[in-house]
C-alpha cells in the first residue's frame, strides 16, 4: 500500500493529471495457488500509441503498477514464464465531469478482433483503476513421447489377432479332449462337411488333386486314400 | 464468446516440431550470462538477514543486475535494466548490511530488488541522470524500521539529493545544489551526508567542492573547497571516495602518478604521500580499497599497478585527529593483480589475487592469514597467454589467526568469472560470451580430413584412387587397438541409453561443430557444439584501445578454418580446432558500413538510398519516397539450398516455387504517417517483385525480417482503430511461378534467361497475416544440407525471454481463409486459416529456461539432413539442434534400445519354444500319412 502512496505522491508532483493503474495477480487455485511462485522476470506490457509503451516488473506484493499514463487505449499485456494471461485493453480518457482525474477503464480483449469488440468489464476508476488478472493457463512446454506400452501393444488390433489364433492353436486340442463324445463326434461330422476341411473339403481337393487322373478325364477319384486329413488328430 | 476458442482450435492442430521432453536439457544448451561483472557493483551479500547462507551479486556491464549461488555458479534470479539509453556508462549497486533488498541506481531511475527472488520493491525516478547512489548505515531514529534509506545524487539541470525511504521509496527530503559544479559523488559518514562536486577553476584545473547535510532534516549544514592546488587536472585523477566506513575518505594524484593526497570527508585537511616507484614502468593505474560498513576499522588499501607488476600499501586512518598514517605495504609482484576488501565485525581483511597466488592479510597487520597457491584458474585461454586477474571480490572467515574459509570471485583477463574456494578453482561462468557481437560455425578439422580423403578418391583415376584408399585403410588400422579398448565401452554405453552423439572423439553427425563467438572486448573464443560446457579456446586477436569498439565478422572460409574480418579489413584465419592463428595481421579499419554483401552485388546506402553495384560498376538506385527511410535490407542467403523446385499438391499436382537467388526483402518507414513498405527485390535488375504497405505501424517497435527459399516474412506492431486489430503480426509471403499448378508461367518454356535483357516475369505472391501474442524481435530460418527438410521460422520473443521455432506448415500462406480443407489439402497439412497464431509454448527451443537478450540467432546445417544446428546469443547464449521434419536419417532419442533388444529375445524364446512343437506336429504328420 506505501509503494503505491509514493508513486502516487510522486506522480503528482510530476504531472498535474495522471492515471494510475495497478494490476494484481490474486491466488487462484487450482492453477496458480501462490502468486508468490512466479518468476521475477514475470513482466506487465502497456502498449499504447507508437512509440509510447510502459514496462513494470512484478513486485513483491503480486502487483505491477504503471504511474503517470497519458490520455490513450492501451493493450496490456502480462508475460509469464510458466503462465498465460488474457490480454487487456486499458482506456485512459477525460474524465466526464470536467474534473482533473481521468478515468481509467480496462476490459478483456480479443486477439485478431476489431479493437472495438470489448470482453468482460475489469473496472473503472477515476484517477486510480486497482484491477486483478488471473492465469487464463499454464504453458506446457513438452512433447511426450508416445512411448512404449505394453497395454497399448497389447490391444493393437495386430497383437490381438496374433493372440486369439494362438490361444486357438493350443487351447483347441485342449477343448476337444474334454469334450463330451456326442458332441466330439458332432463336431468331426460338422467339419468333415465344411467346404474347405473332410475329405472332400476343398483343401483336402486342392492338396490331393490328382492331374494324371483329371487330364484321363477321371471324375472325382479322389475319395480314397487320405481320409482323415481334416481330422485334427 | 466463441471468439475465444479461435486461439484454442489452432493450438489442437498440427503437433510437429515441439520440443521432446528427452530431448530438453540434453541437445540444447545455455548459459544463463550476466556480462562482465563491475568491481564496484559486485559483492557478497546475504539475502535473508537470518541464515548464513549468502549470495553473490552484480550490476554488470551490460546492464543486468543478478543473484548468483556461489557454490555452484547457478543463476538465482535476474533483471535486465533498461540503461534508459545513457551516454556515460554508470550503474550502482548497493546493499545495506542486514538488509533484504539492493539497490540499484541506472539511468534515472534507483530501484530496491528483494534480494532473495528478485522482485520489484519500489522505484523511484529521478529528474537527472544519476552519479551516485549510497544507503544510510545511520541510525537516527526517524527511519522505518528493518529498512535503511538510501541516498541519490543525481546530475542533469538541477541537480539534487535525495533521501528515499528504504521501505516505500518514498522521497524524504530533497536537496537541490546551486551552482554549476558537476555532481561528483556522495559519501555518507555516520553523522553526515556529502555531495562531492567538481569545480573547474578558471585555469581549467579541477577543484573538489563538499557540501555537507544533515541525514535527518536534509539541510546544508557546511560547505567549503579542498585546496587541491594545481595537481588535478581531471576528474580522472580522483581515485575513489570512500562510502560508507567511519571515516569517508577522497584522494586523488596528480597526473604523473608521484603523490597521493587523501582527505577524510569532513575536515579540509589533506595528507600528502609520495609514491615510490617499484620498476621502470610508469605506474598506470591507482585504484584505492576501503571497507563499506560504517563499523569497521577505517584502514584503507591503494593498488599500484604499471605495465608489468603492481603492489599495494595500506594505510590506517587516526579517528581523533583524523590523521592519515601509512602502515604497511604489500610487496611488488609481476603481472597483475585484484585486491578485494572483506570485513568481519570491525576488522578489515584484505585479499590479494595474483597470477598463482592468493593470499589474505590483516588490514592491522602485514602477516599473512592465509595463502593458497593458484595452478590455474581452469579455465582456456590462448596460446601461450598468461591468464590474470582483473578484479575480486572476497568473503572471508576468520578463526584466530588463520583464515578457515575463504570465497573469492575473480574475473579473469579472458572474460570468465571464476569462484575460488580456498585456492581452488569451484565454478566458471563464461561472462566474455554476454557481449559476442559475431559468431560462425566451423567444421573441426579432423573431420575434415576424411572428406578430403574421400574427394581426393572421387576425383582420382581409379588405380590411384584404389591405391590411396588401401593406404588409409592401413593407417586407420593403427587405430584399431585404441578402438577395441574402447569397444566394450562402447557396447555399455549404447546399451545404457547414452546415445551414439554423446560418445566422445567421432562426429559423423556433424553435431560437434565448433562455434567461434567474437566478443566486444576484441576477443575470439571457440565453443563446440557438442559439449558445450567446456571452452575450446579463449584467444585475444585484436590489440582495441579502451573505448575502440569493432564490428567483427567472422566466416568459415574452408573446413577447419575460422577467419575474422573487421569490416573493410582483410581476413586473418584460425584455426578452428586450437584457435592457432594461420597467416596475417588483423587491422582495426573503421569504415562505411556495408549493408550487406553477397557474391557480386554489393549495396551501399547512399545519404538515404540503396545503392547497389555489379562487378564495380553501380547497377541500380533505390531511392524511397520523400520523408521514407530504409530500415534494413535482407537477401536471400547465398548458401541456401532448394531441393524441390515445386510444391507438390494433395493431388500430385505441382506448384512450382519462384526460386532465384537473387532476391531480397527491403524494408523501409515512413514516420509522418507512420507507414511501413516491404519490398522484393531483385538484386541484379533492381526490380520491384512485390511491394506491400502497412499503415498504423509502430515504428519505434522492431520489424524484423526474413528472406529464405521462395518465400520472406515479416513482422511489426500494429496501433488500433476501432475496427482493426491492435497488437503484433506476423506476415509471410510465398512466390511462386504461377499460382495454376502444373504450369511454370511465362518463363515456362525457356531453358535461360536474364532478367537484365528479358522483360520481367514477376512472381504470383500470396501473403497472409497472423497476428501473434508477443512481439518478435528477430527472425532466423533453420538450414540443412541438401535443403529437403522443411524449414522452421526461427523467432526471437523478447516479451517471453524466448526462442520460438514456427513450423512453416503453420503459417502456409495457402492455408484456405473462410472454408475448411478440402480432402487434398488436408493431405498436403493445409488447414484452415485462422488470424491468430497462438504460439504454442511446445515450440520453444528454450523450453522451461529463460533466454534474455537474444540480438541474434545463427543457423548451420549438420553432416546429416535432418538436422539444422542452432546458436542464439545476446546476452545469454543458447543453443540446439532442429529436426523441422523429424529425425528420419538418424535413429533419435525414440528408438528404445531396449525395447527392440527385448522384442529380438522375445522372438528368440518363442523360436525356441516353439521348435519343439512343430517338430513333434510335423513328425506325427508324417506318421499318420504313411
């Protein structure tokens, strides 16, 4: 509170009319619980007209604060190392009542709008704006790297198939020994009728074919011999 | 409220070219620098009056004002202070003994830093620039309690003192002081304030005026003049005036060196001692040591020094009489040396740094405390140079009558700030590398051989070439016993994780080269890039006058060799490797400045216009509008590799790319209407390209710009009206041949052309801006071998203190306005085009670390494609390598060693398990069909 007081004593006798402004960073939790934590290089930009331009550095009460601003719409900008900030547009004007104090009125703005395009109010004063900014997010600043994953592997679509055809390949001897024999012989029945196993499956047909017979003009002569290729056992 | 969400969808697209989080702190590297600290602003200091533990701090010559650790020489915090564009180069940096904050005075403003982290206290502004600034050990009731209040002289029309309290900055009282005397310095005794003033006498000698006040009430309470008689003839001769002990003192010499008159501030009489002389050489320099605490015993220390040795002689100071007395005097000793001041309670100890020794005296007696004998200071120097001390600053501790632990902080005559504990070198910081104004990359020279070897092969008839290539295979093979000790090493290493460019000696990467910074002080000093901890060498090679500045350029005409050039002057080379000088003398020669050279144009600005001649003779004239300046000129890079003259389109079509070399980007201001044009030229016709006109600039804000391959960028900052944008942009332009795809324009079909003879076939230009959050003070673009890697936009953002790499796929002038992507520009990466470039924090090079004062930034291209080295510096300096599009040639930090050893012994398990299986299904196969 002193260092302002000063400021403001110090103003005065600079200039006859001049407006403070000062911006604190409140603690807002969850994202920033202690403003104390940020870094000293945490810096406050006013930028006004060309060529006019204010920098304040953060001070040990979470503040930055800019004595003696001159009539003018000013951007404010608050750079963080490990912090975003939304952007203010500040505006400086005469007072409306004639008096010496000029009132200071600040609102959000939006990057790549049309300057008039105003976001939420952040006050106004007269001769004096005490206004607070918070965090808008925190900059993360590294790529992870899609790393290994045994679960990630483990549900890629390839994996799965390997595995089912696996589990296939050992566990079925092990289904078909405990199968009760109805059903065993049901099954053998069922496959020795599948298209492509029993011995007239069209594997069993393809394997044995027999071109000696087929250019004899031999029908399908191929019924003896391996019987039970489809057979599992 | 959906405006909001713009910035958010463009921070979701497009993942490239972010920083890897293996990758930080391993392939980039920085030294967090302060500059070449400054005697008198540098001390020790506890930042929490009630621990023990202290820091060291400094006010440095490049302005920036720091906490460092001094056990390990990290950076605690840092403040660049802006020096308010002063002509005489005078900074303060004071701390009152039990304090929490220093204080700082520069410019025209004095500002309290809490010392533990940094931050602002309060500031106050000042109507003249400042000469002194000075805290009030005093205590006389009326202060705050915890802070001490602190003294300003300030100089300018009127100039003044000022008491500020400590603890608001509050003025308290000011003093204005007639006359036209010129403020001088202050001084403050337990009891008193003194103004020190100059006053130039009639016969042009100088006298010293003291006028002191009152601490509590500001008023005068004497005044008078120190008959200096005839002996100063300027203020130069003025050695030093005490500031805060018992008993202030002044002295001074006359201009040969041979008295030395003191006087204690506050009484008229002076003491006059002859100054014996030691050697032959004229004594140059007279510097005087006093303790700073208002409690200490008043006893003084003057440093001789000539040309090739100094010595010391210590004087104490009678409080009751205020007699000045000689005590005692520490022998002469060749070379140079530091003397630091240290206190503890009220004794005085003073420290002694020579070239191979460090030793500490009582102030009360000659005897020795302590003495450590220096072997080096481990740190490079150059060939055969003697590294010595420039100044120290000490902290002692005393047990009885021996020193029991001893900290010193010296900078060294090669630039670097070095910690001894005890004698023995702790901590370097490479402070010379804060002010490099030129940087090269070189290729060492054993790489180079290789490829000569490999040239010489190539080009000779194949017999000769076969016989020349056994032969080095032989000589290599004397390698092979080193290689195979090493070999286990090595499989360990790889195995561990530590990857291939970390193994020490090979560099088939190209990722070691070395970079040859030029610093301000005339030296020349050689990083390699690949550990860059370390200083290959540190030489001196121009002989500078104090106060003579040079504009260095350094280039690295062949592999191996790093020539630097001062302006018109001719070359002198190095070698890269040891920084052996080759041949020739280098000449300071101040000079018209060149804007810029590139192979035969040259460019000379010309009153306000560009000049620009070929082959000697003027070529063309760039004259800008009345009342337009041109603010910089840049070319497209002479080494510059395209790999593709077109840009292939989601539908294999081809959009071919207006490449010629000679173009550049002129960029020029008009102030009254505060407008700013950009230009494309061509260098060889001087023929208008392109042009573009900004108005509502910011032409105090920088605008910088870039030129590379078939496309430049620009960027500036913009003032408000109601329906623009106010804040800063990013432009950037692509030239091509014809905007139909598949259609090389009106140059089509010609296989050559000069654009002196032929009429001009102008590019088709696409341009779009984005606006950015921060302002962009320098633009760097990344450079490869071959030019196949896409190229990354290099930022320089001081707002943030970062470097910033923006993918060019992000800022594609292509990417279509008002509609999203269709199917083939999806496929190309285009999407669709939104006004603000959030820059996203993944793309900064310097991550989670703060790079401050980055001037510019240098790009070189690594032995493999992918792979662009990067050198930024300023005041820091940093460093890193870029893969814009992916390391695709070289196995990086994601190829886990591990996981594919794994996944080879898993197969080989499963091989082995499952053999048997088979084996046994084949043979019952076989079984059953038989």
């Amino acid at each position: 509170m002193l260092v302002l007081k000063s400021l403001t004593v110090l103003a005065g006798t600079s200039l006859a009319s001049a407006a403070n402004l000062t911006v604190s960073i409140p603690s807002s939790p969850p994202l920033l619980p202690n403003p104390a934590s940020l870094a000293p290089s945490t810096h406050a930009v006013l930028i006004g007209p060309p060529g006019v331009q204010y920098e304040a550095p953060i001070r040990r009460d979470n503040t930055f604060t800019f004595p003696d601003l001159a009539e003018a719409s000013y951007l404010l900008t608050v750079h963080s190392r490990d912090y975003f900030f939304p952007p203010l547009r500040v505006d400086v004007t005469k007072a409306a009542d004639g008096t010496q104090q000029e009132t200071v009125q600040a609102w959000q703005t939006f990057r790549g709008n049309e300057w008039s395009n105003k976001g939420p109010f952040y006050g106004s004063g007269n001769g004096e704006l005490r206004t607070q900014i918070q965090p808008s997010s925190q900059k993360n600043f590294y790529q992870d790297r899609g790393g290994f994953n045994i679960i990630d592997f483990v549900k890629s679509p390839m994996i799965l198939m390997a595995l089912v055809s696996v589990a296939f390949i050992f566990g079925m001897p092990y289904i078909m020994d405990n199968m009760d024999p109805e059903m065993k012989e049901e099954f053998d029945d069922m496959q020795k009728k599948g298209p492509l196993s029993g011995s007239s499956g069209a594997a069993a047909q393809l394997q044995n074919f027999d071109i000696a017979g087929w250019l004899a003009g031999k029908g399908s002569s191929t019924e003896q011999g391996a019987g039970d290729i489809g057979k599992k056992r | 409220m959906l405006l909001p969400l713009l910035p958010a969808a463009t921070l979701l697209l497009a993942p490239a070219c972010a920083v890897f989080s293996d990758e930080a702190w391993n392939v980039d590297y920085h030294f967090a620098l302060l500059g070449a600290p400054k005697e008198e602003t540098s001390f020790f200091h506890r930042p929490n009056p009630s621990s023990k533990a202290s820091l060291i701090y400094t006010l440095s010559e490049e302005h920036a004002l720091g906490a460092v650790n001094p056990r390990d020489g990290s950076l605690v915090w840092r403040q660049l202070l802006a020096s308010g564009g002063d002509s005489h180069n005078t900074s303060f940096l004071r701390a009152g003994e039990g304090q929490d904050v220093v204080i700082s005075g520069i410019g025209s403003e004095v500002a309290a830093w809490s010392a533990a982290d940094g931050r602002l206290v309060w500031n106050v502004h000042t109507d003249g620039p400042l000469e002194d600034v000075e805290i009030l050990e005093l205590s006389d009731g009326k202060e705050t309690v915890g802070a001490k209040d602190a003294v300003a002289l300030s100089g300018g029309e009127h100039p003044m003192v000022q008491r500020i309290d400590g603890a608001s900055g509050a003025v308290k009282w000011q003093y204005s002081i007639d006359g036209s005397d010129a403020p001088y310095q202050l001084s403050a005794s337990s009891t008193e304030v003194f103004a020190i003033l100059i006053h130039k006498t009639i016969l042009g000698y100088v006298k010293l005026r003291v006028v002191a006040l009152d601490p509590v009430t500001g008023l005068k309470t004497d005044e008078y003049m120190l008959s200096s008689e005839n002996e100063l003839a300027t203020a130069d001769n003025i050695i030093s005036v005490g500031a805060n002990s018992a008993s202030p003192i002044i002295a001074w010499t006359d201009a040969a060196h041979t008295t030395l008159k003191v006087n204690v501030v506050g009484t008229k009489s002076i003491s006059s001692f002859s100054i014996e002389k030691h050697d032959e050489n004229a004594i140059e320099r007279v510097k005087l040591h006093a303790p700073y605490h208002i409690n200490s015993l008043a006893h003084f220390l003057v440093h001789y020094e000539t040309a090739t040795s100094h010595w010391a002689e210590v004087y104490h100071i009678d409080l009751k009489n205020s007699k000045v007395e000689k005590a005692y005097s520490l022998p002469r000793v060749a070379g140079r040396g530091a003397f630091s001041t240290s206190t503890a309670d009220a004794n005085v100890y003073f420290t002694r740094v020579t070239r191979d020794e460090l030793s500490t005296v009582s102030s009360a007696s000659h005897g020795l405390l302590g003495r450590w004998s220096l072997s080096s200071f481990g740190v490079a120097g150059g060939v055969g140079e003697v590294i010595e001390p420039v100044h120290a600053v000490s902290e002692v501790s005393v047990k009885g009558d021996t020193v029991s632990a001893i900290r010193t902080t010296v900078l060294l005559s090669t630039g670097d700030w070095v910690l001894l504990r005890d004698g023995k070198a702790i901590w370097t910081r490479p402070e010379m590398l804060a002010s490099t104004v030129a940087v090269t990359f070189a290729m060492p020279a054993d790489m180079v051989t290789l490829a000569q070897q490999l040239e010489v092969e190539a080009h000779g008839n194949p017999v000769a070439a076969y016989i020349h290539r056994v032969q080095r295979h032989i000589t290599d093979l004397q390698k092979l016993p080193s290689f195979l000790v090493l070999m286990p090493k090595k499989i360990v290493q790889g195995f561990l994780g530590t990857s291939a460019d970390d193994a020490a000696g090979s560099d088939i990467f190209g990722f070691r080269q070395i970079i040859a910074c030029a610093t301000r002080s005339g030296r020349l000093v050689a990083l390699d890039a690949g550990h860059p901890d370390r200083t290959l060498w540190n030489r001196d090679v121009t002989d500078l006058k104090p106060g003579q500045s040079w504009r260095p350029s350094l280039s690295s005409t062949k592999d191996g060799v790093i020539q630097v050039s001062s302006v018109a002057g001719t070359g002198v080379d190095y070698n890269a490797t040891d920084g052996q000088q080759l041949a020739g003398d280098l000449p300071v020669i101040p000079d018209e400045p060149d804007l810029s050279t590139s192979r035969a144009v040259r460019y000379t600005m010309r009153g306000n216009s560009l000049e620009a001649t070929y082959d000697w003779s003027p070529s063309w004239t760039f004259t800008p509008t009345h009342g337009e300046r041109i603010l910089n000129l840049v070319p497209r890079p002479v080494d510059d590799p395209v790999a593709s003259i077109g840009k292939v389109l989601g539908d294999r079509r081809v959009l071919y790319k207006y490449l010629d070399s000679n173009i550049a980007l002129l960029a020029t201001a008009h102030d009254a209407s505060s407008k700013a044009n950009f230009y494309v030229l061509n260098t060889i016709s001087g023929a208008i390209l392109y042009s573009n006109t900004h108005p509502n600039i910011d032409l105090t804000a920088p605008i910088p710009t870039i030129m590379s391959e078939n496309w430049f960028a620009y960027s500036f900052t913009s003032e408000a009206s109601p329906d623009t944008t106010k804040g800063h942009h990013l432009v950037i332009g692509e030239l091509f041949e014809s905007l139909l795809p598949d259609h090389r324009g009106a140059m089509g079909a010609s296989s050559n052309y000069s654009v002196l003879h032929t009429p001009a076939s102008d590019p088709f230009t696409l341009t779009q801006t984005y606006q950015l959050p921060e302002p962009i003070s320098r633009l760097a673009v990344t450079r490869t071998r071959q030019g196949i890697t896409s190229r990354q936009l290099l930022a320089v953002l001081p707002a943030s203190n970062a470097l910033v790499g923006i993918p060019y796929g992000v800022v594609d002038p292509r990417r279509p306005v008002g509609r999203d992507a269709t199917k083939d520009e999806q496929a190309e990466g285009l999407m669709r085009y939104a006004p603000v470039l959030e820059l996203d924090p993944k793309w900064y090079l310097n991550h989670q670390r703060e790079v401050v004062g980055i001037k510019e930034v240098v790009t070189a291209p690594a032995l493999i494609e992918s792979t662009s080295l990067v050198f930024a510096y300023g005041l820091d300096v940093f460093g890193t390598r870029l893969s814009p599009s992916f390391s695709f040639d070289v196995l990086g930090r994601d190829f886990n060693k591990f996981q594919m050893l794994a996944t080879v012994a898993a197969l080989a398990v499963a091989t082995f398990v499952v053999t048997p299986l088979v084996m046994r299904k084949q043979v019952d196969q076989r079984w059953r069909f038989l």
